[in-house]
C-alpha cells in the first residue's frame, strides 16, 4: 500500500462511527502530543478530541479530493475535504481539512488536525 492510501485509510477509519466511540482506539491513533486548530479557531488537545468524540451523536462521513504531501519520510501532510451528514436528520456540512500523520514508534498517529467550514 502506498502512503496516500494508508494515511487516507487511517483518516477514514478515524471517521468511523464504531472508532470515534472507542477510547481504546482513539487513543491509539492520536498522538498524545496532538493538537487540533477547530473551525471556530479554539484549541484542542488529545483527551479534549477523545471526550467530544465519545458523546458525539452519529455521523456519516464522506470524503473528497484526498491528497497527501511528503513532509518527511516519517511525516505526512493530508488536505480532503468532507461532507458531514448527522443521521436522522437534513443537516449536512463541508469542510476542508488539513492533517499531519507521524511514524511513531513504528506506528503511524495523527499529531494535528485543521478542518474548516467551506462550500465547495
């Protein structure tokens, strides 16, 4: 597998309803290091994402326009963006997003996230 696959694979998995409720698995994808820049410009650290994650109603996530950028050969840049559908009801909402994967250990973890809300 190349690397734009695998990091586009681990950014779908970390859309997955099933992850996104799984402290567990949360954790083993987040670095602890990690820090999210939000839409609305707050700051968020790992156990901030883990907790909103955890009790956030169900989602469906669909993702568009994946690309990735070699920063070095242990780190990843990723720009898509996603439509955000809250099940059961009409609400839907894009975003473009920015991440950086790192090889950690031999295990490749999300150490930032940016999304912002976008039409597109």
């Amino acid at each position: 597998m190349n690397i734009t696959a695998l990091i586009k694979a681990l950014e779908i998995e970390l859309l997955q309803p099933e992850v996104r409720k799984s402290k567990k698995k949360l954790n083993e994808l987040i670095a602890d290091d990690f820090v999210e820049m939000g839409a609305s410009g707050k700051e968020y650290n790992k156990q901030n994402v883990i907790n909103d994650l955890t009790e956030e109603p169900e989602l469906k996530f669909t993702i568009q326009n994946f690309n990735t950028i070699e920063l070095s050969p242990d780190s990843i840049l990723a720009t898509y963006q996603v439509e955000k559908e809250i099940l059961g009801s009409d609400t839907k909402i894009n975003s473009s997003r920015t991440s950086i994967w790192k090889n950690i250990d031999g295990r490749w973890q999300i150490v930032f996230h940016q999304g912002t809300d976008q039409k597109y």
